[in-house]
C-alpha cells in the first residue's frame, strides 16, 4: 500500500519543509521532498494545510486506559499499547514497577512475546527495567515492600530475558549497584540513573559504569538542598545536578503541566538541549480514565494513586504519583514552556528518545528507509491522524 501526504508542512530531521511531501510504501518512508503533485493509484492524505511529524516515542509509560503493564495479562498489554497509539505514541518501551520477582517475571515475558508483534497500537521496543532498585526514601508512589538493593540471585533471572530489555534503572548509592550495572552492560542493556538520592560524585562514578541516562529530571532525585540536610558543609550537589552537567548523559522530562513549572521545562531544553533531552508521559492507568483512585502497579502489590483532572497524585493529595496525560497533550504544553521550533520539539518528543535507545537507524525522524509512523497535527497543534507502519490508527476521539 502507497501513501502520499500532502498539503502541509513537513518537519524533517533539520528544517521544516512549507509545501512538502512525504511518500510511503507499506511501513516504510519511501520519498522526502517538495510537492510533486497528484500520482494516480496512491492512497492521498490530505494534510488540510497541516504539520506532519515522525511518530512520538516514549521511554517511560506504565499504563493508560484502565490497564497496567505490570498486570500480567496480554489484554492489559494490548490496552495499553492501543491507547498511548491514539495520543500519538508509535513506539515505547513497557516500564514497569517496584514488584516481587515474579510479577517482574511476568512481565519480562509478556514484553518479549509482545517485541516485533504486529498489533493495533504503539511498537514494542523492549522493556524498560524500572525499579525494585530505588532509594527507598527517593521510592515516589512505588510501594515500599518489594524495595530491594541489586542482587545477583534476584537479578539474574530477569537478565535471562536481556534480549527483550532495552534499558534497566538503578539508584547508584544502593550496595550492589556497580555489579548490576556492569551485569546490564555485558548483557546489552542501557543504563539509567533514577529513585535515587546519590551525590553528584557517586552519579559520576556511575558515569564509569555505563550509566548514560536519568529518569525523570527534578523527580525522585537529590539536589544541593538535601544533600545538605546530611552534610551542610561543603555544600554538595545531587543527582539534579550531575545531569544537568554532565554531557554524557541525557534525561527526560514530564511535560504534562503538574509535575514541572514551566520555568523548570525551560531550564532543561535550555542546559540539555534537544539533542540531549525527551518528554516522557510516565502515565498510569488512570490515563483516559474518569477521575478517582487506582492501582499504579499490580493489582495486588501495587500502590493506590488518585487521578484529580490533569493530576496524578497520591491517596492523601500530598504527592504527585505518574502522569495520566498523553504525549500529544505533552506536546503542546512543551511548544507553550519553551517556544521551541518544531524541528527542536521533534528531536525531543521523537528522534532524542529513539537516540537513547540505539534505535535512530528505525524509527524517531522523517527519513527515506525508516519505518512510516508519522503524526497529522494541525495548526493550533492538535493531533488530527496517526499512522504506524504505514497503516491509520482508528482514534476514539
């Protein structure tokens, strides 16, 4: 099947092109270019004066629309999968939670069984190892009880599934982190900094490990101010700082207009820049979902959260617990913060994203020979189409 999008604006790796063109042959990007006209036997998407962007990529994304990853069904993962589609999402990595070994089993393995699985939603790219190796006093909305340090008779039997994890988080202060770590690199897995109150020397020192990325910037990490509550003087920097710093790492950012001010949004694109920096939805179940309590997790080891509007937030409302917004809504609380160009928010919300994970080559621009996820916005920058593979995703709204 050939797809031809027209009538708009295309947003290319580096500039914007005003009257562009975009041709696809089944689930790949074929041609790039000016507008050439109509072709007879091509399927023509009009893209009504428009912005056609790469398909938005998510690193971080625990559930949406009443399911969880962690609940260890296929429907739940197809749920999922199906419903951060609608807001724009064509690739992402399962995330999951703090959790007893089994139900991280379980989860491994519906991953794998899902990884280059056709299907009516966004692409499986390999699971994000998310927890049980967090600081407990930096553990978020992640239950307490399944909190553990990195051992290698807990961690081996999820390193058997290396071939379907893409990236695994670590608080580098926890005793055993450095094995964990190097055990991640031997086996091909990303590292992530995240849930940790480490020092700005112990982030280094990680740095030295192979950690290349941290979790949700300003979220569930030290900063000069608690690092001071342990040693007032000299005062010291956190994991906040270190990322901010240090060029081998980038991060990622939740842009649903809770969790960070705007000035905090402009901070980080500003240091990091878009080469260096994704937005991530970090959503629960509760996305597309009426307000009241959920399970952030597993059914029966989870942690009770309360959806509030826009907000995630804890039982007790004193604490922000994920996200429950999709990308696109991400999207445009991005462009407001920064007014950066689209060609930037395109790295940031595709082409970053897909960077960090070595999939460039694949997915995360508008490129000859990559696969045909593109997005149809329209000028007040409301998703209108979304394609994966070439082929239209039926939106419920």
């Amino acid at each position: 099947m050939m797809n031809r999008f027209c009538n708009g604006s295309v947003i290319i790796r580096d500039r914007i092109l005003p009257d562009g063109e975009v041709l696809t042959l089944d689930d790949r990007i074929v041609e790039v270019g000016p507008s050439t006209g109509s072709s007879p036997g091509i399927t023509l998407i009009d893209l009504e004066e428009g912005y056609l962007l790469p398909g938005f990529v998510d690193l971080h994304v625990h559930g949406g629309l009443g399911a969880d990853f962690m609940d260890g069904t296929e429907e739940s993962f197809s749920t999922v999968l199906q419903a951060h589609s609608y807001h724009g999402t064509t690739s992402l990595t399962p995330t999951s939670t703090v959790a007893p070994a089994n139900q991280i089993l379980k989860f491994l393995e519906l991953t794998k069984k899902f990884l280059n699985h056709s299907h009516n939603g966004a692409r499986v790219l390999g699971a994000h190892l998310y927890g049980p190796y967090f600081a407990p006093e930096a553990r978020g909305c992640h239950p307490a009880d399944s909190l553990r340090p990195p051992s290698h008779d807990d961690y081996k039997a999820y390193l058997a599934y290396a071939d379907a994890i893409r990236t695994a988080t670590v608080a580098p202060e926890l005793p055993g982190a450095q094995e964990f770590a190097q055990a991640c690199q031997r086996a091909g897995i990303r590292l992530n900094v995240g849930h940790s109150h480490a020092s700005f020397a112990q982030v280094e020192t990680a740095i030295g490990w192979g950690v290349r990325h941290v979790d949700h910037l300003f979220c569930a990490m030290s900063d000069r101010a608690r690092m001071k509550l342990q040693q007032p003087y000299p005062m010291r920097g956190g994991v906040m700082e270190a990322t901010l710093y240090f060029d081998e790492l980038t991060t990622e950012i939740i842009c649903d207009g809770v969790h960070l001010a705007p000035d905090l949004i402009r901070l980080a694109y500003k240091v990091k820049g878009p080469q260096r920096l994704a937005v991530v939805s970090d959503t629960s179940r509760a996305m597309d979902m009426p307000d009241g309590l959920y399970m952030f997790g597993h059914p029966t080891s989870g942690q009770q959260i309360r959806k509030e509007g826009y907000q995630g937030l804890t039982v007790d409302r004193t604490g922000l617990a994920s996200g429950v917004v999709g990308l696109d809504y991400a999207f445009r609380v991005f462009l407001n913060a920064t007014r950066a160009s689209l060609v930037d928010a395109a790295q940031v919300f595709s082409l970053t994203p897909a960077r960090i994970l070595g999939l460039e080559s694949l997915i995360g621009s508008i490129e000859v020979g990559k696969k045909a996820d593109l997005l149809v916005f329209d000028r007040d920058f409301n998703l209108k189409r979304v394609f994966i593979n070439g082929r239209e995703i039926a939106r419920p709204f």
